[in-house]
C-alpha cells in the first residue's frame, strides 16, 4: 500500500513497473474486458479543486475494476461551513479505503496523507504536483516512442504555475531526456526546479520563442496559460495565446514526433493539428484511465495479473 504525492513517491523500477501495469489494463480500460480487482472497495474522489479529466478518468478507473467511488466536491458539503481539510480527511478515512485529492494549496496532499491512514494519491495541489498525471504522460510517450530513455522534450507555456509540467520534468530527467523549456520570462520555470533537473545531470536549455524547436523535438508538450493562478489580470493579458501550434508549423517536424497537451487547451494548439499524425491529446487523456487504475491497484496492494483475460 502506498501515497503517491510526488514522483519521488516512485522509484524508476516503480514507475516502469506501473507502466506495464498500465498497458496489460488496457482492454478493461476500454471495457472490452471485464477485471473486478477493486470489487468491494471505495475509493473516495476529494475535489476541491475544479476538473474534468481527472476526476473522471479516476471514476472510470475505478469503476472499471468493478470498485465504486464516492465523488466529494467542496461546494454543497460542510466544507462551505468552514469545516477544515483534517477534519474532512478524517471523516473520509472511515469512509473509503483509498482517497484521490485535488486542492488550490500546494502541500495539501502531504497534508492529507499525514492525517489519514488510508492511502492517498494527489491529484494536483495549486501549483505543487501532479504525479498521476506525470504517470499517464509517461505513459503517452512510452507509447508513441517505446521507450523513455534519451529524449528531446519541449516544454511550452505556463511553467511557473503549471504543476503538470513540474512532476513531468523530474521523471523525464530520471530517464535521461533532454528538455528545452519555452515560455515568457514571467512564467519561467522555477529557478529551484531548474537547478534541480541540472544537478541531477539533465541538458536543460531555456527559451522564449517556439521558434526554431518544433524540427528536433521527439515530444512537444502544450500547456496553457492559466488564467486562474494569476494575482493580476493585466499580467495574464500579456502573455495570453502567446504560443500557438497550427497544422503549418509542423511541416518539417521528425516522424514518430508526438504534441502532447494536459487539456483543456485554450487556443494554444489550432484545431488543424487533431487530424495529423502528431496529435496526442486526446489518446493522452484517455490514457488517464489505464495508467490510473494501474496506480489504485498498486496503492491498494492489488496485483495486475501478467495475463489480462
């Protein structure tokens, strides 16, 4: 059994291992098999935060291995009574065997799992991390590429708040990828993180134009500018659509190269892209469902068989 609140929460034989997990769960995440690993057991989705993907994906994940899932969102529960995030975890800890959290304040998943004893996977926590979706963008890539080792990794948009592409750059460099960092000054990637990612021997390049990174890429990774985790508004119309991917930059773009986005884009990849061969964003969310049933199983101490049947 086990949290999962950052990617240090797993080793590099941990997340290979999920990931295989992941593939052989495949047909029952498309329903075309039937698997009740999770039968009898209840996992507790705890949004405080808005979502659609993941909390769906959870939900399918969940039910899929014949579990169910009680759907907790703060508005229209006690926390609007001012009831606090240990009091609440508390209760959930008598009500389901395993807890998914997403919360606006970054440390709120360690908190969570500090409180309780039933096993907690974070969601997303302000702009903190957001491992299970690290795992499913691991996923998406092993995929296309089968293999996570060596790779040329753009990283384009919001990398200051986006927790998404925080978790995403600590496990790529664990596999030894090379990242290029695009995005306007103001929304950099953290300065510590970056320090990081480069004392653990990562080629780490920092840019402010797209210009010129699509030819050499093996995966673009989009994220949008967000919009909420901006103090200013002045400030968010600065730097808003101020990368955009259309079907005519990607002429000259490396076969087998994959666009990559967490969803839900804004007007940072042009609908011309769906229809080509690039496109991944789609297949990516729906590779939440897989890798996130993979990642119940193994924090409820439930084995995948080797044999999906």
């Amino acid at each position: 059994m086990g949290n999962l609140v950052t990617m240090d929460d797993l080793t590099n034989d941990d997340i290979v291992s999920v990931l295989d997990d992941a593939e052989r769960l495949l047909p029952v995440a498309k329903g075309d098999i039937v698997l009740p690993l999770l039968q009898g057991k209840v996992l507790a989705n705890m949004f405080f935060e808005n979502s659609t993907r993941t909390r769906m994906s959870f939900e399918t994940a969940m039910k899929r291995l014949g579990g169910s899932v009680l759907n907790f969102s703060s508005v229209g529960t006690s926390v609007s009574k001012g009831e606090t995030l240990y009091d609440t975890m508390q209760m959930i800890d008598g009500y389901a065997d395993i807890a998914a959290i997403r919360h606006p304040r970054q440390g709120a998943a360690q908190y969570s799992a500090d409180a309780v004893g039933i096993p907690i996977l974070n969601a997303g926590d302000g702009a903190g991390n957001h491992p299970t979706q690290t795992m499913l963008d691991l996923f998406t890539i092993r995929q296309a590429h089968g293999t996570l080792e060596g790779l040329n990794v753009v990283l384009v948009g919001d990398l200051r708040y986006g927790r998404t592409v925080h978790s995403l750059s600590h496990a790529l460099v664990r596999f030894g990828a090379s990242l290029t960092l695009v995005s306007p000054s103001s929304l950099k990637m953290p300065v510590e993180i970056v320090s990081d990612l480069k004392s653990h021997g990562a080629e780490v390049t920092e840019k402010e134009s797209l210009d010129g990174q699509i030819s050499n890429a093996d995966v673009i990774y989009m994220t949008r500018i967000q919009k909420e985790r901006f103090p200013d508004e002045e400030e968010y119309a600065k730097v808003a659509g101020i990368y955009r991917i259309e079907a005519s930059s990607l002429v000259g773009a490396k076969k087998g190269m994959i666009i990559m986005h967490p969803l839900p884009r804004v007007d940072e990849i042009a609908p011309s892209v769906d229809s080509t061969e690039f496109a991944k964003y789609f297949q990516q969310a729906f590779n939440g469902v897989p890798t996130r049933m993979a990642l119940l199983c193994r924090s409820l101490g439930v084995e995948v068989p080797k044999k999906v049947k």
